[in-house]
C-alpha cells in the first residue's frame, strides 16, 4: 500500500472510443465492436482506428508548427492527448511536473520509411535517428508544454503504460516531485507490426461475430487485434478535491520464462503483482479487475488462472476492452485504468456481451487493473473512489 494517496486528476485518451471521457464511455456501453477491416501492405485485416474526426486534429497539429511536421504519429498523439490532460488537470505550461510516456513500437512508421528508403538507396535520411528514437515523445511533449520536470521514456512492451504510473509513483513518493503525466502511445499499424504478430499465430482471422473474443474463454483460436491509441493520466500526490479517482496499491513481477513470448499456466507474475496491489487489503473487497486479457488462448486463461488462485472462492467481476478497441500495446494498460476510473465514477460495471453468467457488483469501491507484455513483466493497479 501506499506511503500517501496519490490523485488520478485528469485522464486523456484518443482511440476508436473516441476523445472524451463522455464518449468514452458512451462508446463502452454500445454492443457492437469498434474495429474494422483495414488494408495493410499487402493485405485486409481486423485494426482498430482512430475516427476521421481525431486524425484530422492530429494533421492539424502535424501542420501547426513546421518542427512537427517530421514526427511520427506514436508522438503526435502524445501531444494531443497531453494538451487535453494538462488542461483538464488545470497545469498551466511552464510549470514543475514530470513526464514519463512510453511504447511498446516507437515509431514504427518512420521507421520501417527509413529503412525502406537505405534498402533502396544505400543512405539514411538526415532525421531518421532523432524521428525515431524512444525518448522522442516524453521529450516532445515535454517541448510542447514546456514543463520544467524530468522527463522519462520507455518501452517495456504491452504494460508500458502502467510501469509509467509505478515510476510516477516512486517519484511522488520519494518528494522529489508532486505531480507526474504518464501514459502510453501507439501507432503500431503497418505491415511490419502487423507482420510480427501474424508470425506468432496470435492475429484474429474471424470472419463472424467478434472478430476479438478476449476473454471468451471457450475460443479455438487466437484472437488479437492492433489498434492504435493513446492513453495518459495527471497524478498528484496527495487527496485532491478534482480527483477521478485515488492509486491505493500497486504491485509487480517478473517471473522466469521457459519461452520468450509466454507466461506460466498460472500466470505467476500476475499473482505476485496483484498480491503486492493488495497489500493487507482483503481480496474480497475489490469488486472488479480490468483484465489485460489480450484475445490469445493462452494469454486469457493464465491470467484467468491467476485471478482464482489470488481471490479464491469470490471472484471479482472480470473485465477487459480489447474485444471493443483491440490491444493498443504500449498505450493498452491506460486506456484499462480509464475504463476502470469510469465504472468507479458510474457506479455500472462494463460487460463483455458474449461472456455470460458474470455477477454484476451492487457498488464499485475499489478496481483492480492489470498488463503483462513479453517477457512476462506484469503490473496491477488498485483504483478506488476518490
């Protein structure tokens, strides 16, 4: 458990669910999925996009300053969504606030241009390592709100976006600063990316229904989606009377792997994570956990397993958004927590309408979010009320 609360004050996110906290959460309460049938390279496929209506703000912002126009989109939308969460936070530019923003891709886009372009040529572009490098969105962002803080960017896969929230913490917690944004950002649909999944069998190839089945755990095949996104999050230490909701735990693991791509049965980093969340917080009083559950046989049912063995004979009610807006890698453990800070200030759990039999909580006190990505290094949040 934590030293102090910690504040979750703003929250910022563009994704096929739309910009809002408003839409969001509309979009959560649709049945129907939100992705589509894409072209990429050489081939149709199941993607999750941004709206028309957002990417033409981000070629706006593209276009607004002649620095930006270079950028890879994984950074751009960092920014946007970075001038909405300062915003509604109330920072004003200038001030003392660190940063920390990762991905699981970088930019990708870029890229696999670059590389193209030396294949063909032989030379690299003038701007390919500075475009591409990790440390481009925490740095950009920071150059666009000018803020006065550290500035921090990683990639430590699919929880990236999560492991930002931990090291907000560590950094609040220490009193070296009292105000963090963190998140996480990806643009990761091209050829290669797509490319890397399929080569792991792990690409939905539904024709029917739902093209991603996370959490269905009677599936014959794998079912993951790409989407692209950005999720971020403005933390304050301290209770705050604007507080979406407060960080009352958190936790991680890593566990030792027999293979580079997969967790044990019982997915025991997500038992160790979710335990130190925990604390010496009964299991029985969280009412909901977030699943990273990513639409693979596998990575659903391990982290089912672990579930049962940590709350035992009272499940929580288990839930997951990747079967509506795919798995957004480094910006997918965000967009989790935004999805549960909504079921805590709504007071209505979100369903998954081809997963029955789930009991719904009378109230929503505490919610238990949870991301893993290669290499078996999972991260669980523990979110109550404000």
């Amino acid at each position: 458990m934590l030293k102090e609360p910690i504040s979750i004050t703003a929250l910022s996110s563009i994704s096929a669910l739309g910009e809002s906290l408003e839409e969001v959460w509309q979009s959560y309460y649709q049945k129907e999925h939100f992705l589509s049938e894409k072209r990429i390279g050489e081939q149709m496929v199941w993607v999750s996009q941004l709206p028309e209506s957002i990417k033409l703000k981000i070629e706006d912002l593209r276009q607004s300053d002649a620095k930006y126009k270079p950028l890879d989109d994984s950074v751009l939308f960092a920014m946007y969504a970075a001038r909405k969460a300062v915003a509604t936070a109330g920072w004003e530019k200038g001030t003392q606030f660190g940063i920390n923003i990762g991905s699981s891709r970088g930019a990708t886009t870029l890229f696999e241009k670059y590389h193209e372009e030396f294949l063909t040529n032989g030379k690299s572009s003038t701007l390919s390592s500075p475009t591409t490098t990790l440390g481009n969105i925490s740095s950009w962002v920071a150059h666009d709100l000018k803020s006065k803080g550290p500035e921090i960017s990683h990639s430590i896969t699919c929880s990236t976006a999560l492991h930002a929230v931990l090291n907000a913490v560590a950094w609040i917690q220490s009193g070296m600063i009292d105000k963090f944004l963190v998140g996480g950002s990806e643009a990761p649909l091209t050829p290669f990316t797509i490319a890397q999944m399929q080569a792991l069998k792990v690409y939905s190839k539904e024709k029917e229904g739902y093209p991603c089945l996370a959490m269905d755990l009677n599936k014959h095949q794998n079912t993951m989606v790409l989407g692209e996104a950005a999720g971020l999050a403005c933390l304050e230490k301290g209770q705050k009377t604007n507080a979406l909701a407060m960080i009352e735990g958190i936790g991680y693991a890593t566990e030792p792997l027999e293979h580079s791509v997969s967790i044990s049965t019982d997915a025991q980093c997500f038992q160790d994570s979710m335990k130190m969340a925990l604390g010496n917080l009964d299991p029985s009083q969280v009412d909901a956990v977030v699943m990273h559950a990513p639409g693979t046989i596998k990575g659903d049912q391990t982290e089912f397993n672990a579930i049962q063995k940590v709350f035992c004979n009272k499940l929580p009610f288990l839930t997951t958004n990747k079967w509506k807006v795919g798995h957004t890698f480094g910006a997918s453990g965000l967009l989790s927590l935004e999805m549960a800070v909504l079921m805590l200030n709504h007071q209505r759990p979100i369903p998954i309408p081809f997963v029955p039999n789930e009991v719904f909580p009378k109230t929503i006190e505490k919610v238990m979010v949870n991301a893993v990505g290669f290499g078996g290094n999972a991260v669980s949040i523990l979110l109550s009320k404000r």
